[in-house]
C-alpha cells in the first residue's frame, strides 16, 4: 500500500481572509485605485496602532523606498558615510549608494545576530553622518545604546523595522522610539502584508513633509488633494527631482485589514515559536533568542544555526528538509559575500567573523500564521529526522 506524498510545505505564506478581499473591492469599486483615501486611512490607522499622537506616518511602495526617503530627507548625500549591519539583505545598505554616499559594515552580535553595538562605535569617522540598525527577524537591537552613541557622535539614526512589527524595546513599540525615522516592510512574507508596501514613521514634522513630496515626483500636491477638492485645482509644482514611490489604494485596503488582525498573527507566531522552541531544545542546534522578559518579538524569521557537532553542513541540511517536502531559506547570504559590496569595499570574511559562522550555519525554517499545528508538527519531524533524533 503507498501513502500519498504531503504537498509541499512552503517557507513562507501569507494569510489573507474575506475582509481583505472585501477591502480591496471596495477600493475597485470606488474608482480610486492608486493613493487616495484608503491609503490617508491606512496611514492613520498605523499612527493609532503605534500610539503616539505626535507621530507621522508615509505609506510607500516598499520598505526600499521608504528607507531611501528617510536617508534623502535628512541629507544624506556623496562624501558621508552610513554605518550598517553585514548581515541584512542588501536594500538596507543599496540606498545609501543612491544617495552617492558610502556604506561602512560592522560585524553582529553572536548572540542576537543584530548590529554589534561596539562596532558602530568603532567605525566611526569624521564622515560618518548616520547609522541604520536592523532589528533582525523581529528582536529588537539594542536601540537605547544606539541612540546613545548618536547622540554623542551627532549622528542621525533610521531603523530598519522591515522584521520587527509589533516589536518592543523596554515595552515601547518599535517606531515609537527616539530615532529620526523608522521603516517598516509590508512585503508578502512579512508580519503584515500590502502584497509590496512599507511604512516611513517618524515623529519629525519637515522628514514627513519632505518625504510626502519626494514620494511622489517632488510635487507639492499628491493626486487625491488636487482630484477632490470642490474647486479647480489642477495647478501643482515640482519642487524637487522626486521619486515614484507612493503606496496604491489597492495595498492600502490590504493592510487596512491586516493591521486589524495584527494581534492574532502575533500570538499564533508566538505560538508556533514556542512550540519549536521546546521541540528542538535537545538538538544540536542554536536556536533563536527571544526578547528579555516583558518583551516583545515579532517572529517575523525563526532561524536555527547548526551546532559544531551537528554531523551534516547546512547546504545538506536544507536539500534534506527541502526532499521531505519544507521549504526554507537563509537570512542572509551576508553583505561582505555579495560581489557588489565586496569588490567596492574590499571586504573579506575575516573581517565579519560572527556574521560570517552565523550565515555558513543558518537556516530559516516556516514560521508563518497560515500554517496549522500538524504542519508546525511536520516541521518539527523534518528537523528531528535530520540530525538522528
């Protein structure tokens, strides 16, 4: 007798109910379907969800775009120098080269696999203007330290908060914090999804102000101000070389609806966290850090590392989880290995040794809120069968 073969298993999926494809109809139905009212919405919907009141939101195209206009907001430009992670994927660094200035890696925490604080110092210089942290797969970096250097270097700090929706640090969420902007990733395999999207918060008034122009190819009046007012109120001017980067309608009402179930895809992340987190504890492997007590982390990622006594490298590992029908990935192949910043910079992986055992170690098995407790279970058989327990 042959027993059917599961369907693959997926790295990632994203959940997507009837009140989002209700949302997104609405949006179809009304007519306006690039940035209008669901995305002025949306925007005000995530400022209530941060709760700050003095907080203002930009809903972009990508977390990419978002990024780009917080770094060109605050003047980042050729001859300065922006300090970041190795170990992130490579829009995080790639604007700053937009921008004509130079990226300056550092090395990660091994415990944490987020920006080595001591690093950052260290790589200062007197061209050194700012510094984007990457709260990586949802823990929080240490952002009381950062901003502390900052402060004593004048330095201006942009957070990638791609991962990290609803983290918290010192129980305050992630976007509240006293940098001068934080993005957020609504890419489909994040906590939340716009299916492409991202999210600029800051609490500057003139960063907002510029990034709305800039967002939009440097017009001072976006289309829904101009097509809606009750008088004619074609006129606009460009007052700046802009970009395209504004967020559709269509994304807004996904992420209208998303926000809403936010909470639950936090605690079904939890859920399935903790579950590998008791399964696994007896293998040889280095399972995730979770936030310090009272905190939160978002589990956008759940990565395991390899131990040295494994008995199987991490290529083979993969191919093997990928032949029992699960899917998974590595977050990331780092900076310092891609040829681009490798060649411009010189780097070598001497130089990051922490990122570099991290990434030949790593690999980031399915964690996402659509899977059910017996795939969760499948997962877990998958890992144990692999390393012979």
């Amino acid at each position: 007798m042959t027993h059917p073969v599961p369907a693959f298993l997926p790295f990632a999926l994203p959940e997507i109910g009837e009140e989002e494809i209700a949302e997104v109809v609405d949006a179809l139905r009304s007519g306006w379907v690039t940035t209008g009212p669901k995305a002025k919405k949306f925007e005000a919907a995530f400022a209530e969800f941060l709760g700050e009141p003095q907080i203002e939101c930009v809903a972009v195209n990508s977390a990419t775009a978002g990024l780009h206009l917080a770094l060109e907001a605050i003047g980042i430009g050729p001859g300065d120098e922006v300090i970041t992670t190795t170990h992130t994927f490579t829009a995080t660094a790639e604007v700053v080269r937009y921008l004509g200035a130079d990226v300056v890696l550092v090395d990660i925490d091994p415990a944490t696999l987020n920006i080595d604080i001591a690093a950052i110092e260290a790589a200062i210089t007197p061209r050194t203007k700012a510094i984007i942290p990457v709260h990586y797969a949802g823990l929080a970096v240490d952002m009381l330290a950062v901003l502390d250097i900052a402060r004593k270097h004048g330095l201006r700090v942009v957070e990638d908060a791609a991962h990290a929706l609803p983290t918290t640090l010192e129980k305050e969420l992630i976007g509240t914090l006293g940098s001068d902007a934080c993005v957020f990733s609504f890419y489909a395999n994040k906590t939340m999804t716009t299916g492409e999207g991202g999210m600029l918060v800051t609490r500057n008034a003139e960063l907002a102000k510029r990034a709305r122009v800039m967002r939009l190819h440097g017009m001072n009046r976006d289309a829904f101000d101009r097509f809606t007012a009750k008088v004619p109120s074609w006129y606009y001017e460009i007052v700046a070389p802009g970009f395209k980067y504004n967020m559709t309608d269509i994304a807004a009402a996904l992420g209208l609806q998303q926000l809403k179930r936010l909470p639950g895809f936090l605690e079904r992340r939890q859920a399935i966290a903790a579950r590998y987190n008791e399964a696994l504890a007896d293998l040889p492997l280095v399972l995730p850090p979770d936030a310090p007590h009272g905190d939160t982390h978002s589990w956008h990622l759940y990565v395991l590392r390899l131990a040295d006594d494994a008995g199987i490298e991490r290529d083979a590992f993969i191919e093997r989880m990928f032949a029992l029908g699960i899917g998974c990935s590595v977050h990331y192949i780092p900076l310092h290995l891609q040829p681009y910043w490798r060649d411009r910079y010189g780097l070598k992986p001497e130089q990051f040794p922490h990122s570099q055992k991290a990434f030949e170690r790593m690999v980031s098995i399915p964690l996402y809120t659509a899977m059910s407790d017996a795939d969760v279970q499948r997962v877990i058989a998958a890992v144990r069968s692999i390393l012979g327990r």
